[in-house]
C-alpha cells in the first residue's frame, strides 16, 4: 500500500529480521510487512545481509540425522502462501493467528469489541473492533505497545493512522486514540506490559479485560 506512512522502526525490523522480536510484536511486524512495500524490501535487504554474513563463516559438519531431517522437510511438499494474501481485512499473518477461522469478539463496552490472539510471559496481542467517533480511554505505557491499523482509521496527539499504518507507543506516550469517521476502526494490537490507564473505571475494568 503506497499512502502507508508509519513505517516500522528500523530497530525492530532489524529484530524482526533476525528473529529476536516477541512473538505478540513478531505478529504484529509480519502484518505490517505483509502490506507496506517500502518495510518488504526493507526486510530483504536485511535478509541478504545476513546471508551474506553466514556464508562468510566457516563449514561446519552435520551430524547424519540433523542432514537427513532438514533434506526430508526440503522434499516435503509446500504450498506457499503469497505475503500480501488477504481475508477481508484480515492479512495472512493475522488468518494464520486466527487459525483460519473469524475472530471471536468480545464486548469491552460502548460498542467496543476485542479478540486476544495470543497472551503469555512476552505480552499479549488482539484485535481491536472500534465504532467511529469511539475512543479507547486515556491511557499511557508500562512497556511497548504497537498499534497496526487494518480497517479504517484512528487520530490521537501523534497523528492520524490509516491502513497499514504503525503506531508505536511507550512509556513516554500519554494518549487517547479516537476512531475516524467511516467505517469501524479494526486495529491489531501488541503490548509487553498492562496499559497505565488514567480514569477509574478502566482501571478497575483491567483485569476482566485483560489488557
């Protein structure tokens, strides 16, 4: 998508190249990648560089079984799914989450709705379904959070974000994003660490909705 202007910093696509990025921000930085082909390339690049690094070490021997095993997964038959494949407004990395099935929502209130994908030691990732003119409360970071726009958009004190957009948020941030007018603002969401929300009834509020 050529209008994507919120790119995925370049540390984290370095991460995300090598493999070292949390599974919930992996997700997230494979959708993102799925639809920004400044990111894709970007991502390329990153992976010829390291094949060019490995191919500067020395040979190693393989023992018979570990050879045997990665030959039998080489001439195991494979379909490959192109990068930029979509279910409605749900990329492949994101159908792949979802195990091919729709999402589940769950009513957070006010006609907000969320479905979490994954939750664990290494943060959590969800989609987010938001009515228009709708606000998520006021809230800052314990950790990471990043935000990809998949359906619509959102405005908060950084800027707007629409389709393919990134929102990077951290402990710095204090902000509350408000979905655009038009069609229902459906996000995925990544954080490491529970929102710091301002108001009473979010936080009270947190627990149950596990975010």
């Amino acid at each position: 998508m050529s209008d994507i202007t919120h790119h995925l910093p370049a540390p984290l696509l370095t991460a995300y190249a090598a493999g070292t990025l949390p599974q919930p921000f992996s997700l997230v930085a494979a959708t993102h990648v799925s639809l920004c082909l400044e990111c894709r390339s970007a991502l390329e690049t990153h992976h010829a560089v390291g094949g060019a690094v490995l191919d500067g070490f020395a040979a190693a021997a393989l023992s018979r079984d570990l050879k045997s095993g990665i030959l039998a997964q080489i001439d195991a038959p494979f379909a490959p799914e192109p990068v930029h494949h979509r279910v409605g407004v749900y990329p492949g990395p994101v159908m792949e989450a979802l195990h091919g099935r729709p999402p589940r929502w769950k009513s957070l209130g006010l006609g907000v709705r969320q479905s979490i994908l994954s939750a664990g030691r290494n943060g959590s990732v969800r989609l987010l379904h938001i009515p228009p003119g709708r606000a998520v409360p006021d809230h800052s970071h314990n950790g990471l959070e990043l935000t990809l726009v998949l359906q619509g958009s959102f405005s908060d004190e950084t800027g707007r974000f629409g389709v393919g957009d990134l929102e990077v948020a951290d402990e710095a941030l204090e902000h509350t994003p408000v979905a655009d007018a038009g069609a229902p603002c459906i996000c995925l969401a990544a954080t490491d660490a529970p929102l710091r929300f301002n108001s009473l009834v979010p936080r009270l509020l947190q627990p149950l909705f596990r975010i």
